[in-house]
C-alpha cells in the first residue's frame, strides 16, 4: 500500500506580539478616552525612555487606556504583560495612589493593583479570546478616598499570544510533516473509534526492517530559540499483539524523554517537552522493524509554546 500524497496543510496561530513602549512619542493604537485622566507621553530619560503619565491629581473611575485588537484566535490564551509605578507623591496627598485593573471585554486580566511604589514593577495577566475582535482596557478603579488617582507611569505595554501548530490529517494529506522510507506502509484512513481520517501504520509478516526509522520529521525555523515548547502526538496500539510497537519523539536527532507504546485500542497523548533551537527538527521515530503486529496509528501532531 502506498501513502497518498496530496497539497500539505496545517494550522498554525502565529502569535500577537504588540508591543508599546511610547517611545517617539507613538500611543501604537491605544486611546486615551474623552473625560478620563489628560494621559500624555513623557520621557523619563535614558534609563526607560519616554512612558505615558497618567497626569491625574484627582480621583476618577473608569477606563483611562483602550485599544481594540483584530484577528486573535477565539478560544486560544493571551496574555496582556506591563510595567507601571506611582508617579509621585501628590503634595498633601501622599497616601492618593493610583488604582489600575486591566480588562479584556468583559473578563478581568489584573485585578486591580495600587501602585504605591516609586519604582517600576511588571505585572501580568492571561485571557482567553472570546471572539476574533478584543478590546483590552486599563481601568482606573477607585475604591475608597485614597484610590483612583492618575499618578502613575506606564511603560512596555505588550499583548501577546503563543505558538501553537497543529497537523490533524483530517484532509489526507501530510501537512507540513515530511514521509521517509520508513513510512511507506502507512495510509490515511477511517479511524473506526473516532471515526477522524488518521495516519495508520499497517504492517504483516514479512515486513521486516522497513518500519523503524523516523517515520515523520519536519524542520521549524519559526520557532524562538530558547524557548520552551511541547510536542505531542496522539497515537493508538491497534492489535495489541504479538509484537508491540514502540515509539520515540526526537528533537535533532536526540529522543526526548523515555520511548512509549501506543495504549491498545485507546487513544492517547504522548507530550514531550523541548527548547527550540537555532533550526528545530522533530521526528516521530518507531524503534520496531517487524511486522506481526506493530500496528498504530497517529494524529494530531502538535507543537505549542509552553505558558
């Protein structure tokens, strides 16, 4: 039997990486709205550049920044990370803090967090997208006489999302996911449990020594060396006997973690952590060249950052 060969597909949600940080005096999109605090940008000198000042010696509640993002993914995390301080000391009001929460529609990003230090702390929250439109507020909250005041700096303003690639052979094709000889029993079919179109490794007895190898591999050259990701698959033992198939997932050639054997007639994921490098390959590696048995199938083939 022969692999069909069709056009690759995968999806992959690229993630937002906006970045504000009001240097050359640019709001990148942020609205300071009519009857808030008078916001302007200010620069504080070499050590952090221009910030935005919240301009504020009088209490207010509400939304004091705004910006409306387009195109994230709903149901996938966001995170909404920033640097802020308490300004100053409002002469006669020192113990009037400014109070912030941030808001993503209607779900809480960071509580609010009063700001009564003189010096810079980073405070991050983390969201699900409701829809592909999001608006991300930071709201003046003022609790209290000593609450909600507009003394205060913010700085490095970054909305962000994750890397997150999936191949699901629901289309029969390979996606983005390279065959080898070593693959050249398997065919896309019917899962009979999930009823899912799945890559399945049929093999018989005189199969021999055509079954081990890296069967899948793929090279990523967008992923952030350094950084922390999960590769898993999901894969299913489908005869259970008399011989066993047993897996490996590899980073550049190296196995990650210990080798598995798909669970008999039960879907399972395998994950299996790694930090990418300059030029990422992964592989799924079958450790078994026998026939009489050694019969699984594979799906979802996933590679996400790790939050």
């Amino acid at each position: 039997m022969t692999p069909l060969l069709e056009n690759t597909i995968n999806t992959t949600v690229k993630p937002l990486n906006d970045m504000t940080n009001f240097d050359k005096r640019g709001f990148n999109g942020w609205r300071v709205p009519p009857n808030s605090f008078s916001s302007t940008i200010i620069d504080l000198g070499e050590a952090q550049g221009h910030v935005l000042f919240g301009g504020g010696d009088k209490q207010y509640g509400g939304v004091v920044l705004t910006k409306t993002f387009i195109g994230l993914v709903p149901g996938a995390p966001y995170r909404v990370r920033y640097l802020a301080r308490k300004s100053a000391n409002i002469p006669g009001l020192q113990q009037n803090v400014a109070n912030l929460r941030v808001m993503a529609g209607t779900t809480v990003v960071v509580t609010e967090e009063p700001l009564v230090r003189l010096h810079f702390i980073e405070f991050e929250g983390q969201f699900t997208a409701a829809a592909k439109i999001v608006q991300i507020d930071f709201v003046s909250v003022a609790e209290g006489l000593n609450l909600g005041f507009g003394n205060y700096y913010l700085d490095d303003i970054c909305v962000y999302g994750r890397f997150d690639d999936l191949t699901d052979f629901k289309k029969g094709d390979w996606g983005l996911w390279q065959p080898t000889p070593a693959t050249q029993t398997a065919v896309f079919e019917k899962d009979r449990h999930t009823g899912a179109t799945v890559l399945h490794f049929e093999t018989f007895g005189d199969d021999t020594d055509i079954n081990a190898g890296d069967v899948l591999t793929r090279s990523f050259t967008d992923l952030t060396p350094g950084t922390l990701y999960t590769f898993s698959v999901e894969a299913i033992n489908n005869i259970g006997h008399p011989v066993l198939p047993i897996l490996s997932l590899t980073l550049n050639g190296q196995e990650l973690e210990q080798r598995f054997t798909p669970t008999t007639e039960v879907w399972a994921t395998y994950p299996r952590d790694f930090v990418a490098t300059a030029d990422t390959r992964l592989s799924i590696r079958s450790h078994v060249g026998t026939g009489r048995g050694n019969d699984y199938s594979l799906n979802n083939l996933r590679v996400v950052e790790k939050w």
